[in-house]
C-alpha cells in the first residue's frame, strides 16, 4: 500500500534534515580534529569545513537543509546550550538560506547545481562566509565592537577556506562519478 502523498514528502523531509544534521556532526568533529592548530577562539577557526556543509544543504535541501542544521548544530553543543548556543545555531543554520536568497535575486543564481559557473559558486560562498560571520559576531559581541571586529575575519576566512574545500571536494566527487558512469556505458 502506497503512503499518503503527504506523509511520504514529511518523512523525506524529516530524512534529509536527519541526513544534513548527521553530516553537519562528521564534518563538525572532523574539522575539529583535523583543524584544531588553525583554532582562534571556542567558536572560531581559520578553516572551518561544516561551512561548505552549511551551503550545500541549503542550496540543495532547501528548507530541510536549514531544520537539519539547526538540530546538528545545537547537537554539537549539547553539553553547553545556553541562549548563545542557541542563537549561533539559529544564525548557523538561517545565514546560509540568506545567502542564497540574496544570491538568486541579484546574481542569478540557478535552482540547481546543472549550469552553476565557478563565478558563481565563489560568490555564493563569499555570501554565506559573510553573512555568517557578521551575523554571529553581531550576535555575540553586540556590546564590544573591538571583538567583533577581530573575530570577524578569522571566522569569516575559516567559512570562506572550509567552504571552498568542500566545494572543490564536492566538484571532484562529481567529476570522478561522471567519469566511471560514462567507462560504464
């Protein structure tokens, strides 16, 4: 028996958020390990890879991109939630969603991943890097502009760096499975 039209999309929503929130820890726990000389601060770091994570579910889960983050990143923090870790996970999960809107109204960019130029991936993550970046540190140093102002670029740059390897990671992936699809046929 087939499942309700609607059932069925909430359970592939509820799978793709289950989906992104797992990836956004693997990439999390990994990036901190693999990463942990480039840390400036507790919440920042030079080379931050769940930045590309961030983009790509948005861009290609949408909303559901945006709930799994959310639940990944307050599960990353669990042991410390407060109404920081809380709002970081809002600004986390809701900047990358800002950037690609901002990004399809003023540069074009496609729905989906066929006919996206380089020119555009690289704006897309230098909006994202941005909006994240300057959202949080808004969020966490509201009364201390001299913070904000120096954590700004090292979290800005680890986005920036952490989305641009995934991105290159993903580009890769993509070029290595079209290529053995093609030797296959």
């Amino acid at each position: 028996m087939a499942l309700n039209p609607g059932i069925s999309s909430i359970k592939t929503a509820l799978m793709q958020s289950f989906a992104v929130g797992f990836i956004w820890l693997v990439f999390y726990q990994f990036s901190t390990w693999a990463f942990a000389y480039f840390e400036y601060s507790p919440r920042v770091s030079w080379v931050f890879l769940p930045a590309g994570i961030r983009m790509m579910a948005v861009f290609v889960f949408g909303w559901n991109g945006v709930l799994g983050l959310l639940v990944g990143s307050v599960v990353t923090n669990e042991n410390d939630i407060d109404e920081s870790v809380i709002g970081l996970s809002f600004i986390s999960a809701l900047a990358p969603m800002l950037a690609l809107t901002i990004c399809r109204w003023s540069f074009d960019i496609p729905k989906s991943l066929i006919g996206l130029t380089g020119l555009q991936l690289l704006v897309f993550a230098l909006t994202g890097a941005f909006a994240n970046a300057f959202l949080s540190q808004i969020f966490l140093h509201s009364n201390d502009a001299g913070q904000l102002a120096n954590d700004f670029l090292p979290m800005f740059a680890g986005d920036i760096l952490g989305t641009l390897i995934i991105f290159y990671l993903i580009a890769k992936l993509l070029e290595y499975l079209s290529t053995k699809h093609n030797a296959n046929e």
